[in-house]
C-alpha cells in the first residue's frame, strides 16, 4: 500500500487510563464493602451500630459498586481501548467519551450516598431511585451515540466479533434498564413499582437475569474476542464458532430470566420455558469457552510464565463453571435445593470473582503497561495477586457450596413423629457460622490482591511514561463495495444498522413472548377477594421494610414443599401480591420465610426482637434496630403516595389521600395501646409501630379467602 493513500488518525489513551484507574479505585471499595457485609453475618455488631452500615443496606451497595463501578469501568477501558483499534478510527466525539466518563462516576456517587441512606427500590441490581435511572439512561445512551458513531466511520471494512458483543450489550442493556425501571414518582427520591406482585417478580428478573448476561458477560465475552488473542499472539480459534456463539447467545439468554422463580406464584408455563431456554443455553455458552481455550492452542507454553495469560486461563475457566452450573440450577429438582441458599451466591461469585475479577486483571496487566509504554514493574507481585485471587476464590465459594447444602437437609427433615426435627430456623443459621467465616477469610484473600495489583499498576506508571495519544494509519473505505459470492455473515459485518436491527429482533424475542401475556391475561393471576390493599400505616411500615433492606435476608414466598408448609404456613398464591409494589420475594434466606408471619407472635415480640434480636432468639445473627423505636414517623408524603398507588390501580376510595393520616394515626394509637398493656411504653408515631403493623398484616389475608378464590 502506498502511504500517500493511508490516513493518519490518534488513538485517545488518556479515557481509558482513567476508566482504568476508576476500575480499580472502585474495585477495592466494593470488595472493601463486600468483607464487611461478610463479617456481619458471623458478627452483627460488624455494623459499627448505625443504621447506615448495617447488612440490609450495605448489600446492594457492595453489588452495584462492584457490578456497576469495577466491572462497568473495566468494560469502559477495555471498549475504548480495543474498539477504535479494531475499526480503525478514533471515538467519534471525544466530548461524549468524557461526558460519559464523568458522568458514570457521578452515578456511582449517588449510589454511595443514596444506597445507605435507605433510599431504594429494593430491586435487585436495580435499586437506585428514579431520578439516577434517568441519569443512567442519559448517560449510557451518549455511550451509544458515541460507539455507533464510531463504527459508521471506520476503516475497517467488517466488523470483528468483538464489535458484535459490544453493540448487542449496548442494545440489550439499554432495553432492559428502561422496561424494568418504569416507576411512578412519588417524591424526589422515592417512587413505586410500574409492575405489581407476579409481574413485578418476572419483570425484575427478566431484568436481573439479563443484567448478568448482558453486563457482566457479552460485553466480557467482547473483551476475551479482543485481550486473549493478542496477550497470547495467537488468531481466534474459530471464525464459524463466534458466530453461533454470539447469535444463539444473544437469542437465548433473554428467555431464561423465569428459572429464578422456580417453585413460586408465577405461572407455570413461564417457568417452564424459563427451564427448557436456560439449559439450551448451555450450549452456546460452551461454545465461547471452547472458543476462548482453543485459541491458545500453540501457545499453552507461555501460560505458565505470563500472568496475564494466568488470570485469563482461570476467568474463561471459571465462565465455563458458572454457565454449566447456571443451566443445572434451573432443573426444578436442583432449583428446590439451592434457591435461597447459600449455593447461589457461591455460584453468582464464581462467575464474579473468577470471570469478571479475572479477565479483568488479566486485561488491565496486559494494557497498562502498553499505555505506558514499558513492562509491568513487578511479574513476582502479580503472580502473588494471581494465587491470592485463586485461594481467595476457593476459601469463598467451598464453604457456601457446603453451608447450602447443610441448611437445605437440616431444613428438610423430618423426625420419625412426622415434625420437623429443627423446628427453629436458627439452629440450622448457627451451624453455618464457620462457613461464614471463611467466606470471609476468602473475600479478604481476594481484596489482598486487588491492593497488590494497585501498587504494581502504581510503580509501572512511575517507571514509565504515559503516551497520551498514539498514532495509527490506514486506507480510508471504498464506496460501492458489493463482492459476488460473500459468506452471508461477512456481508452482515460490513452493514452495522442492519447487524443492529437483527441483534435487537433476536433480543426482543424472548421478553415479548413471556411478560407481555403475564401482565394482559388476568388468568396468569388469578385474584382473591379477600386481599385488599394496605392500610396508611402498613404501607408506611412496608416501606421501611424496603428502606432497611430487610429482603436482603428475608423472602416472602413460600413454596408448596411440605417442609415449607409446615415450617412456615399455606403456601404462597399469585393473588395474593396484586397491591405489591415492589414485590418483595426475596431470592436469599439468611432468616426465616416472612410470609405467613402476621398474627404468629405478640406486638411486644416485634418490638423487643427489633430491639435487640438475641433477646427473643437467642443466637441470631439479624443486627438490634433500636432506633427504629426512637425515630419519629415521618408520613408527610403519605397522601402523594396514596395518590400514586391509585394511579397505579389500587383500589383506595376517592379522595382517600386525605383521610389517610388520621387513620393512619389512628391504627397506630391502637397498636402502642397494646403494647402499653404488655408493659412496653412507645410513642405511636414511631418507626417501629409501623413495621409492627406491615409485619403483623403479612399473608393474614388468605384467611379470609372464600371457596370461589
């Protein structure tokens, strides 16, 4: 090629030096966290004694900082760096790249500032209040305009497979953010649910499951195309594979989201696809990690000395684990042992810790260096971090595998009266604590070598010097380009609005098929008259179940095995959640079943349990909340929310948005009444008057049911 037909154009290496560097900042304050809400579930006084830092409310903030700020910067700096080589062209506007850096980073801060304040949907990987959901939307958004950009003036004629996950990520992730946070504002940071009960349940889970696949993993899977080839110096392993891989990747993930919901109140066809989709799955999936170890094919040799190769081995390793256990898990028979165990979060850290931990260091190692234009300061520190991260992620993942399976036998069996021979849910909680203490150990392990990493990623760019933009060449594209006889992918690859139309058709698919008919044929839930909507003061007290993330340790969905009816009570019906908004099922049981808790124990139970736990169940591990009995009610919004729960359909009787306070205060003069006369003196506008009354109403409505629901 001659040079006079070649152009000249710079690759911007200072935004992915500072994706990079927030990856890691935020990496190590989300694992920080992450040991701390460790330590709290074999020790509760771990929560320093505040509200702000108990267990409830420190869990979400732990998963969005090390989903959304470690793993989301990381896919950041590892886009901008592999897209603009890949196409050859620079990002488009480098106005939108740094607007979307800077505001990624603010949305982060308001989860840190918002999240233990209590101020949540309670939704999982989706807990941040409307006015961030915009704020995400906007600035995800200008991502998208900037990469689309990217690619409509590029150089390079096809788009590598890299391209492909990145742009059904950015696809997928945009419509699953928007469907699952449609919510009616109430005030600035607090608003209900769009969705109610059983179709709340498969909207978030639709959402939540498709948030692994298409946040922690396709744009991941890009990373891998890009990283692995070049650290190892090798050409993919197989063109034809990465393109099954991709289309039958994107197309069935977005029907699996249902086996999350397996043996619960949501219809059963939905869950039966959920299962029939996710063990499809496993094939493409499969395919990808077959993909990514051939590739090192000839190059097997140098893993042993690299540690970049090292942490990519074990994350495609560890990929291959969580998506062969991820289809086994949705077999109902699997499904009825490890759902709300602790087996799922062995699972969910194996893919986290192994696949987005470790490609991500992997990454990082490889391209670091290059940005500054020398070699990594220390090969012997980062191989100290390679088996910090490997014991780090055994000492984690064991114990819950065998914490899981203790609490599911305990759970379940029976004595030779035909009880169950651990009545008390605690008993099976203390046998866990050892394990609880090793996942702790584990996690330590693991964040040990996260600040290891940072001291030699610290010295590298002290030895080196940072080249702020390189500069590259190629021939501009030629116009008119129609081959004869091109292999009909290599044509889709050149035609990126028509590659976008087809990945956003096959990711639609599956959402459509399954939500649209749960929410507009009344007979997926069949209702039951005797459920009514919540008093003013249950509602008030539901939301301070939400604020203080107590379905972070509770579920309130029982299902029809007989040693959950009989441990809990009548097994959970659809109807039964048709004023919930947000539904609050839950998807973990540190402690017990909440359903069917109204009208078990006395008010002053509840109150002295909030007081202090260990004083009505002696051993527990749930943290005291006595501030609850010090802080006052604040109902002041109370008719804004009565009056968005009747635009949301629930039948509260005109003009109730103003009757609501008294009765409000009504309920809980009556209830502070009763706990007078149990010897327990409280002001009936405290917190705790009105979670005793959310808590006391719980599944007590089913008793009033008729032989027609």
């Amino acid at each position: 090629m001659n040079d006079t037909t070649l152009e000249r154009f710079h690759y911007d290496n200072k935004i992915v030096k500072y994706f990079g560097a927030a990856t890691i900042i935020w990496g190590v304050i989300g694992m920080l966290v992450g040991v701390l809400a460790a330590t709290q579930l074999f020790l509760p006084e771990a929560n320093l004694g505040n509200p702000y830092t108990t267990f409830g409310r420190i869990r979400p903030l732990h998963t969005n900082a090390v989903i959304f700020a470690f793993v989301g910067n990381a896919i950041f700096a590892g886009v901008y760096y592999s897209m603009p080589r890949l196409l050859k062209a620079p990002m488009w506007n480098k106005s939108l790249s740094w607007f979307h850096f800077y505001g990624w980073q603010l949305i982060i801060l308001a989860a840190v500032l918002t999240l233990p304040l209590g101020y949540t949907t309670s939704k999982e990987y989706a807990e941040l209040e409307w006015p961030i959901d915009i704020a995400i939307a906007v600035v995800w958004v200008a991502f998208g305009v900037n990469m689309i950009a990217t690619i409509l003036k590029r150089r390079e004629r096809h788009m590598y497979v890299a391209i492909w996950f990145y742009l059904a990520s950015f696809i997928t992730v945009a419509v699953l953010h928007i469907v699952n946070s449609l919510e009616l504002p109430v005030t600035f940071l607090k608003s209900y649910s769009a969705y109610a009960g059983v179709q709340d349940a498969l909207v978030q889970w639709w959402y939540g499951h498709n948030a692994v696949a298409f946040f922690l993993t396709t744009p991941f899977l890009g990373l891998m195309y890009y990283f692995l080839p070049k650290a190892a110096n090798r050409p993919v392993y197989s063109y034809k594979l990465s393109i099954i891989h991709f289309w039958s990747l994107i197309f069935l993930y977005m029907w699996a989201g249902p086996h999350h919901l397996l043996y619960t109140s949501l219809p059963e066809w939905a869950q039966v696809l959920g299962t029939v989709f996710s063990v499809m799955l496993l094939a493409p999936s499969w395919g990808g990690m077959v993909n990514g170890l051939l590739t090192l094919r000839g190059a097997w040799d140098k893993v042993a000395s690299d540690p970049v190769l090292k942490f990519m081995v074990v994350a495609i390793t560890a990929y291959g684990m969580a998506t062969f256990e991820g289809p086994m898990l949705s077999f109902k028979n699997v499904s009825a042992i490890a759902h709300y165990t602790d087996w799922i979060i062995a699972h969910v850290h194996v893919g986290g810790l192994g696949w987005n931990g470790f490609l991500t260091f992997g990454m990082l190692y490889w391209m670091w260096p290059k940005l500054f234009k020398t070699t990594i300061y220390s090969k012997k520190l980062a191989n100290v971090h390679f088996w910090l991260g490997v014991l780090g992620i055994i000492f984690y993942a064991l114990p819950m595998y065998v914490a899981a399976l203790t609490q599911f036998f305990m759970l379940r069996e029976f004595d030779e009266m035909g009880k169950l021979a651990y009545g008390n849910f605690l008993q099976t909680v203390v046998e866990l604590v050892p394990m609880y203490m090793l996942r702790a150990f584990g996690g330590l392990l693991y964040l040990s070598g996260a600040i290891l990493m940072i001291y030699n990623m610290f010295k590298t760019a002290q030895v080196g010097q940072f080249q702020e933009s390189e500069e590259d060449q190629a021939p501009a594209l030629v116009k008119n380009y129609n081959p004869k006889g091109e292999f009909w992918h290599r044509a889709w690859e050149r035609k990126p609005v028509f590659f976008a139309i087809m990945a956003t058709i096959a990711i639609l698919i599956g959402g459509i098929v399954e939500i649209i008919p749960t929410i507009l044929v009344k007979s997926n839930v069949p209702t039951i008259s005797s459920v009514k909507p919540y008093t003013a003061l249950e509602l008030e007290g539901r939301d301070i179940y939400i604020q203080n993330g107590c379905v972070g340790c509770h579920s309130q969905m029982i299902r029809p095995f007989r040693f959950e009816t009989e441990r809990y009570g009548e097994y959970s019906k659809a109807g039964e959640f048709v004023y919930d908004r947000p539904f609050l099922w839950g998807s973990k049981r540190t402690g017990p079943d909440l359903h069917r808790l109204g009208g078990k124990y006395p008010d002053s139970w509840h109150y002295f349990h909030m007081e202090d736990p260990r004083s009505m169940s002696p051993g527990s591990l749930m943290p005291p909340y006595p501030w609850l009995i010090e802080n006052e009610l604040d109902y002041s919004d109370l008719p804004a929310k009565i009056r968005t729960m009747q635009k949301l359909g629930v039948p509260y009787p005109e003009g109730y948005d103003q009757q609501a306070s008294a009765d409000l205060e009504a309920q809980a003069a009556g209830i502070a009444e009763g706990l007078k006369d149990a010897g327990v003196a409280v002001k009936p506008t405290t917190e705790i008057v009105a979670l005793i009354a959310y808590l006391q109403r719980l599944g007590t409505d089913i008793k009033g049911a008729t032989a027609n629901d």
